[in-house]
C-alpha cells in the first residue's frame, strides 16, 4: 500500500488554507520562512515584499514549497522553479487575506497596512512533487 497523497487529497491540501515553508537557495545554503499561498491548478501563487526570499530567486529560481496540514499528518514537497512580479493594486494579497484572516476588521487593518509597502508575486510553476500522509499505513 502506497502512502502517497491521490491527486484529490493533494488538492484538497492545497485548497486549505495551511501554511506553507517556501525554501529559496541563499549563497549555497537553505533560506526558509512560513508563506501563505493559493494554488491555480498549474502554478502556485505567494504574496510578499522585498524580502531575503526574493532576492535568493533573483539569483537562483529554483524553490521548494512545503505544505503540511493541520494535523501534520499529510505533506506535500513541491521542487520548482519561481518567478517574481509587481502584485499591482494588491488584489494577490487582498485575496490571501481573505484566505487567512476570517475577521474582516482585522484583515481590513493588515491589508491598509501590508499596501504601505510594494507588493511582489512569487509564481511557482511546480517540476516534482513527493507526498505522504502519514495515516496510511505501509505494509
């Protein structure tokens, strides 16, 4: 028995609003930090600022994206390549907020705040994926 996810568990981990562990490539070493993200279907999608990450993926495109649910029982590892854009108007970010931030006053005040600053869009177009959910059992 394999403890691989199937195509819909993946979704569905996808789907939930868990948070996800981006790993970018900092001078030979692991840069990694908590992300919030969506997923389209082909790309995955992750809001930010100018930060450590989007300078490593200027240097070297190439990404990790770990996705573990709730319960840390299921996980997925995503290996691809990044590209970065200007997140114009916000309407990424806004879209996350929503996302992870159920309280419209409290989304309301981080998103005022979040648009002070210029807003960039990881895009993760996905080569590999590796899952398990550790419920099954491997026999």
């Amino acid at each position: 028995m394999d403890n691989a996810l199937t195509k819909e568990e993946l979704e569905k981990l996808y789907d939930e609003p868990n948070i996800a562990i981006i790993g970018t490539v900092k001078t030979g070493s692991p840069h990694m930090v908590p992300v919030w993200f969506t997923y389209d279907g082909k790309h995955f999608y992750v809001a930010t600022s100018e930060t450590q990450k989007v300078r490593n993926l200027r240097k070297d495109p190439h990404v990790t994206l770990l996705i573990a649910s709730k319960d840390h029982r299921k996980v997925a590892v995503i290996e691809g390549s990044a590209e970065v854009y200007d997140d114009h108007g916000g309407q990424r970010i806004k879209f996350l907020a929503s996302r992870y931030m159920p309280d419209r006053v409290t989304r309301e005040k981080f998103v005022e705040f979040i648009m002070t600053m210029k807003r960039l869009i990881i895009k993760i177009t996905p080569k590999k994926t590796i899952s398990w959910d550790m419920g099954k059992r491997v026999l």
